[in-house]
C-alpha cells in the first residue's frame, strides 16, 4: 500500500469574489501535490487518507454537469473498493458542501461541513482539531486566503496531525484569476519539507500576495516619518541600495525641521529600486510607501523580512480586484 496522505484540510468558497479553495497541512512531503483540487468553473475537492487522486478531476468534471456535493461524493465513493480507507471533501459554487470519511481511515478521522467550507483529517490527535478548523474559518476577517490560513493554524494549535509536520498547501481559484487573467490559478503557494509549513506557508503567501495580487488603490496616502522612516532608510542601505550618508539624514524624531530631514527623494529612488528587484511593480512607489508606514509597526521579522512584511499589512486595508 502507498504511503497515505494523512493530514487536515478545508475546502471552501467566498460567493462575494467567486472564489473556492483549498488548504491543507499534512506530515506527508509535497501534500500539495496530492490532495486540493480547484476549478473557479466548477468548485473545490480534497481527496485524501490513501487518496484517489482520480477524484480530483472526474469530482470537479461532476460538479461542473451541475451535481451537488453530497451527489458528488457519493458517485465518487460508492464504485470504489477501496472507499473505506479514503477520505474527500467537496464544495460546489453553491449547495451545501458534503464529505465523506472512510470506516477504515485511522482515528482520530472525522468531518465537519458549514456554510461554504468543509474540513475533514484524519490521524489526528483528537476531534477538537475540526472544530478548531470550523470556528477559525467562521470567525476570521479577511478574504478567503486568510481564512483558509487561519484554519489550519487553529486546527494545528488544537492537535492537528497526530504524527506532527512536514507540508502545507493552498490552492485557490478564481475567474480569470492567474497571472494576467489568462486562466483562474488565483493562489497556488507550497511547502514541500519544513519543520513549520503552515507558518512558513504563511509567509510565501504574504510574498505572493504582494507580488502577483492586485489590491484597489488608496483614496489617500502617507509619507513615511519618524522612526519608521529611519528604520526603512537603515534597511534599504544594508540592502545596497542607498547610500549610508542617504540612511542617516533621515530624522527618526519626525519633527521635519530640514529637507534633508525628511524620507525624500534619494529615499523613494532606493525604495523604487527595491520594487523593481522584488517584482513589486504592481504597487507604485507612493502606494508602497504609504503601505510601509501604516505596516510597520505590525511587521514581523528583520531587515528586508520585515520591509515586506510591512508592505503586507499595509495593503491588507485595500480590497483585492
């Protein structure tokens, strides 16, 4: 028998974008590979627990001739031998979400459905890892992404995977949603091997997010002052891309008494640089900087780490289009 894909997952929509997913985290390498499959013309499917990974395409080709969730399933259990020791989930665009988890899948094994999300493990330490998953999705702010991230956090910090961590994924989709609008991969980050995927996963999701997601623009925005202009002028110097003597006319007080005081022009130069490199071109430079001074005191991390970080949270208040 193959190894089995044992892990925590949730499908799920967000009808106000139009948008179905998938997250998942298992002690299983590359469980990305395995388990989400998405289509924004169709909906979402986790196919996992000595996964048939079959049910992925041929559950979202039933979804698409207009058979509900609960249909799905069933058509995709009931001619398999093998059912019992495999577990799937399943959204449409609408209709209530369905799972099914197999009388020989390993305990704790076990699902959950509300309204637009499914969640379904199994090898789990205990059945407070679905409940986490549910309220986590239920009551986070935020898009889909978010939603489907905090889930698996909530889930991992309840019990999660009784054999610990190794991979994490997300998978979501959304009419011409891909790079350029050319097709409907919205969001498609993995973490093959790492001893905290869901927190790393996080992290290349911010990464993404601000690199290949587009966010409306602000009504308005600010200039970077005071100590975070200071940091941000320090950070961009390590960097190499503003001169020392640039770094340090920055007056970290803000009281502004010089133009040589202030986050000026060498400062945007080196910060548009930093774009470039980081293929932020998404974000103009006054986008950016404004992004980074409602951010930065929010960031994690250092140095360039927390630059990005702050890019994030500073976009976070804009709505994605």
């Amino acid at each position: 028998m193959p190894p089995r894909p044992s892990t925590f997952s949730i499908a799920a929509r967000d009808p106000e974008t139009d948008a179905v997913g998938v997250a998942v985290q298992s002690k299983f390498v590359s469980v990305g590979a395995v388990v989400p499959f998405v289509s924004a013309d169709a909906g979402a499917i986790a196919t996992q627990s000595f996964a048939n990974v079959a049910y992925g395409p041929d559950g979202l080709d039933l979804l698409r001739e207009g058979h509900d969730a609960e249909e799905v399933v069933d058509r995709l259990t009931a001619p398999d031998d093998e059912a019992p020791s495999r577990q799937v989930g399943a959204v449409g665009l609408e209709g209530e979400p369905a799972a099914f988890t197999g009388a020989d899948c390993h305990d704790y094994a076990g699902d959950l459905q509300g309204d637009d999300y499914t969640v379904q493990g199994n090898i789990l330490e205990n059945a407070e890892t679905l409940t986490a998953m549910a309220e986590a999705f239920e009551e986070t702010a935020g898009g889909l992404p978010e939603r489907l991230i905090a889930s698996l956090h909530a889930g991992n910090e309840a019990g999660g995977d009784r054999r610990g961590e190794q991979s994490a994924a997300l998978y979501v989709a959304k009419p011409e949603g891909g790079y350029d609008g050319r097709n409907d991969r919205w969001i498609d980050v993995r973490v093959d091997d790492h001893d905290s995927p869901i927190d790393e996963l996080e992290r290349v999701f911010k990464l993404y997010d601000v690199t290949l997601l587009e966010r409306e623009a602000p009504d308005e925005t600010r200039d970077l002052t005071g100590e975070a202009a200071a940091a941000v002028a320090e950070v961009l110097a390590d960097l190499g891309f503003l001169d020392e003597s640039d770094a340090g006319d920055v007056d970290a007080t803000g009281s502004g008494a010089a133009e040589a005081d202030a986050f000026g022009e060498p400062h945007r130069e080196a910060l548009e640089t930093f774009r470039g490199m980081n293929n932020f071109e998404n974000h103009p430079v006054p986008v950016l900087e404004d992004a980074i001074a409602r951010g930065w005191d929010d960031a994690d991390g250092e140095g360039e780490d927390r630059l990005v970080d702050a890019v994030w949270h500073g976009l976070s208040r804009l709505d994605r289009v």
